[in-house]
C-alpha cells in the first residue's frame, strides 16, 4: 500500500510558480514588444504570430518577400524562455475551396517549420472547426515531426457572440466554441493522443451553466488558461477584475499549474494588459498554502507505481518511516483496539493475547499497548514479521521502551508459524491500495489457524471500490511503455490531473475472521471474486480506465465503529498511508453524455499466486485485460 515503492525514488517534481503571458492581434516590432510585456507589464512570455498578419501565401504565386521576420531579432534563449508562436488566422485547413485549402497546408507546414528552427517551447494552434479532419491530418504531421514542440489548441469553454469577439479587438481566430469539447477529443482521437497537443482553455465572458462541465477539462492535458481582456469587469477604481464564478472558476484549474494568458488588443485599459496581468498574479498570490498532506503527496501526482509484491518486497527503512508519520492511520487502529478490548475483557482480568501480523516495525504493536494502558486491560502481545531487517528493529524496542517487556517478537511468514498460544485478537494493516490487492485475505487466512474460536481480527472487512475515470495524463504515462503488458498493469498513483466520470461503487467484499480453522477448511477458503458493475455518466468524456479505493471497517461495537477509507464520500482526511489506484484500458472509449459505462472485474487466486482481471462491455467491449495474469500477478 506504499506511496514510495522499495527501491524507488520519489519523482522530482518541484513546484513551479504559475507563468503569465499575453497575446495581443499583432505585433509590429517584436523586440519592443517584449521589452512593453515583460518589463512593463510584469509577462513572462508573449504569444506572436508566426508569419507577418498581412502575408497570404499563395502557393501558385511565389513572392519574393519573406513572410516573417528574421530569428536574428532575438537571441536564441529569448525565443525559447520568452515566446509562444501563434499560427496565421487566415489558415482554413478544413476549407471546402481546394485552392484555399492547399494555400493554408503549405503556410501551416512553413509556419511549423520555422516554429521548430526558432525553438519555440509552444504553438498556439486555432479553435477546430465542426469538420476537422484534414485539421487533425495536418496537425498530426506536426505533432510527429515536431516532438519537442507543445501544440496547444485554443478551446473557448462557451460559444462567444460573433458580435462581441469582433468588438474585442482580440485574436482574430475566434470559434463559435459549440461542442467544444467534442471537436477537441476528436481531435485528440485522431491524433492517437499525442503527448504534445494540449488544450489552452478560454474562459471567455460567458461559463457553462453546468459545474461539471469545467470539471470535465480537469482530466484533460490543460497547457494554459486564457482569459479575454472582454471578459473582465471594471471594478470602482477602473481596474480590471473577474466576476466570482470566474475566480472561482480559475482558482480551481490552477490546481493543475496551467500556464495563464491574457489576450486582447495592447490598450484595453490605460495600462494595457498589464493591469489584467497585475490582476492575475494576484489571483495566484491569494491562493491557500499547500497543507502538509499536499506537500507530502504533490511529488506523487500521476506518478505510476506498481503495487507491492508484500511476500516477495520487503520495505526500507524511509519507507517505513513515511507510513509510521500517519497521522490518522494508527490513531483508528489504537481507537479500535481500545473498543475491542472494553467490550470483549475485563480490567484486572486475564491478560488478551493480541497478535500483530504484519508489524513492520512496530507502529501497531505501539497503538496496542497505548490502548491497553487507556483501556486498563491487560494483553500479551506478539509481533509477527517476515522482514529480518525490520525485526531487529522490533528487538530493539522490546529491549529499550517502556511496556515493551509484554511483546513477543516472530520473525517469519504468518502463514507457517506454529503459535505457541490461540490468540484472541488478529491485528493487522495488509490492506493495498484496492483493498485486497496486496494478499490480505489470503495472509489473514493462513494466520486464522492460531485464532481462538470467537476470536476476533481488526480490520473486521473491507471493501473495494471502482469508478470509471477520464485521464489523458495517466493514459498517456502508461502508453509510453509501448506495450500490452503495461495496459494490463494495474499502479498505485495519486491521482490528480483526471476527472472521475460519476461516483464509485463497490466491488469486492471481504470479511475476518471466517470460520475456518483447520488447515484444510484454511485451504478451501475461495477468495476468487467477480463483480458486473454499471454506471451512469451524466456528462459523458473519454474513457481511460478505472479509478480504485476501498473502505475498512477496523471495528464496530455497536455503539462506535472505527474507519479507514479512501473512498471520497466516505475519505479519512488526512490519512496518506494509500493513493488510489489506476486501471488502465488499452483503448480510450468515448461515453456519450447520458451514456452508461458497463465492465466485469475479476479477482482469480490459485495456490500460488492472485491476479485481477478486467474488462468494458458498455459503451462498447473491450479486451479482457490480464487474462491468466499474463502480465501481471501477485505471487503467494
């Protein structure tokens, strides 16, 4: 259930501070226009026009002038820290007339292809029309012969009025904006979801009636944020400001550190789009500090870790040490060993045998004995575990803290060892990141063989959950293996740059303890599951895989009952112990709005080793992925 994998390094992901740029219809001298944007106006970098505004080309008709000008203006690391390239308005690539269209193919390739020799880090690319096939088709040319260019395809969020965006004065390439997202994941479709094209999104006067709808392009690979100098109000001092939606609006995009953008012509306000520069900046300033969750967790964001092989890995010391600083994890499990020992001993009684299966380094067997002193129950405690190097830590600490004298340290398998006593109480934190995917049901089962009749275990059951989930990010990170077993993978990850499509349900269920004993009722326990799930999508997006969390019940009295989850409607806040985890699909599937999303998910276990299967029957099937755990399986 580890955030950090054994052996792997945390990500470097430094936090990086939100980027500011401007676009203004043209620019008549660039190397006085960046000096205006970035000295004056406080920009840290400009969006330019690639070819001169007034220069068609016409492919039949060479002229003998150049179409832009010199990459000699500026220096090499001006064009690459300072400028974003903005193709010709003119280009209709999408053109009915042929003569049109060729025009504006050669002029986009040209334009490209400068982009490229200028090194520009990014290319603003036009709203797509209704028709954009030959769009895409030129599009992926660029993508393919261009890796290291971003592609950033202007989106207007709502359809703005003809009228207004002529009165702007803004860029002269405006899009009606109806079915923004639709022609966008076309696009995206048909260019086998390049890494290199993302959205910049435009939040023009005007937002979607329907919250969800901004929440869907939180899954989507937003590259910047584009705000109209039309779409500002005027507050009493005569600067301009945002109205509350679109503060709110954009305070919950930059959550993903999207690039902003102002645009607009250079005097919509005496101050020119600095004021709306000054404006944004403290929008960002006014944004609450990160909590010390969110520090911890934002090196992991869609950072994909495979799930732990827990009888095969064992765990390091820093990893330990990250799960122990848990601040709500081992307060639930003192709180319902506590309960446990109130309701089923009395104080001055026989001591409780309690066996921690599983210890680590002992931070269970610490909640143990803090709940026994709470409770004035006494217990007889043993700490078993398989790892040598974190039982000399377990020995440490018997021989140097404080009731520590009433522990037993085993080292070895829980599944094999012959305990010298029945235990009242199984105490144990085995659970992954779905719950029963780090082998809790079989482990758990192998150790019921020293339980008491009527004995009890903490976790008493957990459940799994799943959702269907909209993640070009995740998706990508995946494709980017280049093959099957990847897809049929399933990874721990905190999720961030997604957008989960309608509310999770559950899937498998397990429960502890069972009435098995003997070794050969232990050995016909069926721990295989299957679960048909469906769903309804209101808003509908594309279907990148399945989102994974579960519930735990650690114990329920009957007047109290104790919880850990990751689930989000029912989330123990704070805790970090598990990220949720990512199951992919091997081909993105578009679920229309109103649709319903239908899969099978299967939980196969045999003598020696567990592996999940899964598959999409609705809107369309899928593959099963994972058959016979071809790629991927948990050993026993």
């Amino acid at each position: 259930h580890a955030p950090l994998a054994p052996g792997t390094a945390a990500p470097n992901m430094p936090s990086r501070n939100i980027e500011i740029g401007v676009s203004t219809p043209t620019v008549a001298d660039l190397k006085k226009h960046l000096a205006l944007a970035t000295d004056q106006w406080q920009a840290n970098f400009c969006v330019v026009p690639l070819a001169h505004p007034r220069y068609w080309r016409d492919h039949r008709r060479p002229r003998a002038e150049q179409f832009t000008r010199s990459d000699l203006v500026l220096d090499s690391n001006a064009w690459c820290r300072l400028v974003v390239g903005k193709l010709s308005p003119w280009i209709r690539l999408d053109s009915a007339d042929e003569a049109l269209r060729k025009q504006s193919e050669a002029a986009f390739k040209q334009e490209v292809a400068w982009a490229a020799h200028l090194n520009v880090p990014a290319v603003m690319l036009p709203p797509v029309g209704s028709d954009e096939v030959n769009y895409a088709h030129c599009v992926n040319q660029a993508l393919l012969s261009a890796p290291h260019i971003q592609f950033w395809v202007r989106v207007p969020i709502t359809p703005p009025p003809q009228s207004t965006a002529e009165a702007a004065g803004g860029d002269e390439d405006g899009s009606s904006g109806t079915g923004a997202w639709a022609s966008w994941n076309r696009l995206r479709c048909l260019c086998e979801h390049a890494p290199n094209l993302g959205v910049s999104l435009e939040l023009g006067a005007d937002l979607p009636d329907d919250e969800a709808e901004l929440e869907r392009w939180l899954g989507e690979p937003l590259r910047a944020v584009v705000t109209p100098a039309v779409a500002y109000l005027t507050n009493k001092r005569g600067y301009p400001t945002l109205s509350r939606r679109h503060q709110a609006a954009l305070a919950r995009l930059l959550q993903h550190k999207p690039r902003l953008l102002v645009s607009g012509r250079a005097d919509a306000h005496s101050e020119g789009l600095g004021a709306h520069v000054q404006y944004l900046r403290y929008l960002v300033s006014q944004r609450l500090a990160p909590s010390q969750q969110e520090r911890y967790e934002a090196p992991y964001y869609d950072f994909l870790q495979a799930p732990l092989q827990p009888l095969q890995d064992n765990l390091e010391s820093q990893t330990y040490e990250t799960f122990e600083k848990d601040p709500v994890k081992y307060e639930r499990y003192e709180r319902a060993v506590y309960l446990y020992l109130c309701q089923r001993h009395q104080p001055g009684g026989e001591p409780a045998v309690v066996m921690v299966v599983g210890a680590g380094r002992g931070p269970l067997v610490a909640a143990t004995l803090r709940a026994s002193a709470a409770s004035g129950r006494r217990v007889r405690a043993f700490a078993v575990e398989k790892n040598p190097n974190a039982v000399v830590t377990l020995r440490g600490r018997c021989a140097t803290e404080a009731g520590w004298d009433a522990v037993t340290v085993v080292p070895g398998d829980m599944r094999e060892w012959e305990a010298p006593v029945l235990a009242d109480l199984l105490v144990s934190e085995l659970l992954g990141s779905w719950g029963d995917n780090e082998l809790s049901p079989e482990c758990l089962d192998g150790a019921q063989r020293y339980l008491k009749p009527g004995g009890a275990s903490i976790p008493t059951d957990y459940t799994s959950y799943v959702a269907p989930l909209s993640s070009s990010r995740l998706w990508n990170e995946v494709k980017h293996f280049k093959d099957l077993a990847h897809f049929e993978t399933q990874y721990v990850v905190k999720v961030h740059n997604a957008y989960p499509m309608c509310a999770p349900q559950p899937c498998f269920v397990f429960t502890h303890p069972s009435d098995a004993r003997t070794v050969a009722e232990i050995g016909a326990i069926d721990n295989s599951r299957v679960a048909q799930l469906s769903f309804d999508v209101p808003l509908g997006g594309e279907l990148h895989g399945f989102i994974g969390y579960f519930h735990s019940t650690l114990w329920d009295d009957g007047s109290e009952a104790v919880h850990i989850s990751t689930e989000p409607s029912t989330e123990s806040v704070g805790m970090f112990s598990w990220f949720p985890l990512f199951i992919p699909l091997r081909t993105p599937v578009l679920v229309p709005e109103g649709g319903r999303v239908e899969a099978a998910f299967w939980r196969n276990a045999s003598r020696h080793r567990v592996w999940y299967e899964w598959a999409l029957t609705e809107p369309q099937p899928s593959p099963i992925h994972n058959p016979n755990g071809r790629s991927y399986h948990i050993g026993l």
